[in-house]
C-alpha cells in the first residue's frame, strides 16, 4: 500500500520546562512520527559548542489512549536507533531554521555566541533496519479497525530548561497509510512494540533484577549507566525459571551484533544491548508469557557513581488493547 510522507498535526504547548503534546489523527497506520525540532543556544564564544539533542528534547512518551506504551528519552531512542543502522541517527543542522531552509546566521556579541540548531529526530514505530520489507512494516501503530474501533495516540515530549537554551520550535510529519488494525480469534488487536523505561538502583558491582513486571514478547534490553561514570556493564547472565538462556559479555555480544549488521560505531561504553531477534526474524524473540521467575543479572566494571541508578529501556511486543 501506498505510504504517506506529510506534514503531521501540530504539535502543541512547545514551551522550556514543560510538556508539548501532539495528538495523531485516528483512521491512519503509522510506520514513523519525525519530529523537527529548533532551539538557540548562548554561551561564552570561548570554548562555545552547539546545543545537542539533550537541550531540544527529553523524555518521549508515546500513548494509545491515556495509557503509555512508550517511554524513553529522546537520546536513548537516538542511541539505540543508531546501534540498528548509522542511518538511523538524528541529524542536527546548525545556523538552520525550523523550515530547514532559512540560513540563520550566529550572533556574536559581549563575549557570548547564540547559534541556532535545527534538529531531526525519528521516532521509528515500524522498523526500517530490518532486512525485509515485510518485518520493516510489521510493526506499524493502527488506529482502526473494520469493526469501527478507534484509537487515539498522543505523543508528550518534554522540553528541556537548560541553561542558555532558547526560542524552542517543533513541528512533526509523518510517515503513514490506510491499512486497518489486525484481528485475532475474532477480536481487534493491536500488536505493538511497547518500550518500557525503568530507573534501577545498585549498590555493588554485582547487580540483581528479578521485579521485572512486564509480560509479552521481549525484543532487546538497553541498559544505560550513570551519565559521566565509568560504571559499564561488563558481562551478565540472563535466565527464566532457572534455565540460563543467556550468559556473555558485553564484548562478545557486541560483536556478535555486529556479524548480523549493526551498526558497530554507535556501540557505546555506557550502553549495554541484550538483542533477542538480532538477526532481524521477529520470531527470535524472547517469549517471557511462560516464566514464573525472570532474573537479569549484570557485572559492573565499577560502582563509583556518586548516583547509582541504571536506566533500563525493554522492549517487549504486546497487544496495546489488552495490555
């Protein structure tokens, strides 16, 4: 079927410190929400850098009706897009308007620089990296059905305050067609890629998770250590009911990635990829329905972080109308 590349519908309440809010139009399927986004910076001209994701863009939340189905930030879902495919990356433009036509020109003045960054970031709910057409648009969000159900999405961005950030704009397209919602034994489903941000604390280097809540198909794990630490993962264990399904370190699974056409250089110190269907069939896939205990057990190559929190994005593919 035909795809649909346009302007989406506003995105609105685009202001410092708070949550904008952009409410898709319902009768779509969509494969991908790209979200331009435009900040100033000012700072001392000595030493002055650009502003980055960080400054335009916070914690996304996608939601299908009042209910989250993902959340992540906005440089979490960027540095595990980019691990997929390098092309997948965000793209930052600077002295580029919000249009991504107007030239704007830096400002020099009483020591201080303001330049304009205009930034392009995706939020891929198909999957463009995968091999085939079919599982790159296996994914895709409906919001109806032949029976007539609807469902509403709403994506909430949070606008960073940070210091010398100004002027913020975003706007969205989209990326769409008109196939209906899938059924199953007769019901509406909605199949979905749910991503779940879970903040853990540690204390040593040796981590324990066994309160892992969520069931459903799980996709891959991120984990990402404390901003600035050298607190990386170093190897792990991850088994259900007692049964070890798998056992490595980072290093070897990195690479084994890497055979199946990751992207090697968006591999990140600080960043831990547990990948189950990395060799692009959806199939392989962990289906966690069965366990009655689920235990991710991680070493640590330090625990000197004066905050001891990881941060933990799961991927877990679920009905979004029975969830």
């Amino acid at each position: 079927m035909f795809k649909k590349f346009k302007p989406s519908s506003p995105v609105k309440n685009v202001v410092l410190g708070q949550v904008a809010t952009h409410d898709l139009d319902v009768g779509k399927n969509y494969k991908a929400l790209q979200y331009v986004a435009t900040v100033s910076k000012t700072a001392a001209t000595a030493g002055f850098t650009s502003a980055t994701l960080a400054d335009a863009l916070g914690l996304v939340v996608l939601k299908v009706g009042t209910v989250a189905k993902r959340q992540a930030t906005a440089t979490q879902i960027d540095a595990i897009q980019t691990r997929w495919k390098a092309n997948l990356a965000a793209k930052a433009y600077d002295g580029l308007g919000n249009d991504l036509v107007t030239a704007v020109a830096d400002v020099v003045a009483g020591g201080n620089t303001t330049r304009t960054t205009t930034f392009i970031f995706t939020v891929n709910l198909a999957e463009p990296a995968r091999d085939n057409f079919a599982t790159r648009n296996f994914f895709s969000w409906p919001t109806l059905w032949a029976s007539g159900r609807k469902v509403q999405i709403t994506a909430e961005l949070t606008l960073p305050a940070n210091a010398g950030i100004a002027n913020p704009v975003i706007r969205a397209n989209e990326s769409f067609d008109y196939t209906l919602g899938p059924t199953a034994n007769g019901q509406d489903v909605m199949p979905i890629t749910h991503w779940y941000l879970d903040p853990q604390g540690y204390a040593s280097q040796n981590f324990l998770l066994r309160d892992w809540p969520y069931r459903g198909i799980i996709q891959q794990m991120t984990v990402f250590s404390p901003d600035g630490s050298n607190d990386y993962v170093g190897a792990f264990e991850l088994s259900g009911d007692d049964d070890v399904k798998v056992k490595a370190t980072k290093a070897a699974v990195d690479k084994m990635y890497d055979d199946y056409d990751f992207n090697s250089a968006g591999i990140l110190p600080g960043m831990f990829d547990l990948v189950f269907d990395y060799t692009d069939d959806p199939s392989d896939a962990l289906d966690m329905t069965a366990f009655k205990t689920f235990q991710l057990s991680l070493t640590l190559t330090a625990a000197a972080a004066g905050n001891k929190t990881l941060n933990i994005v799961s991927q877990v593919y679920r009905d979004a109308l029975a969830a």
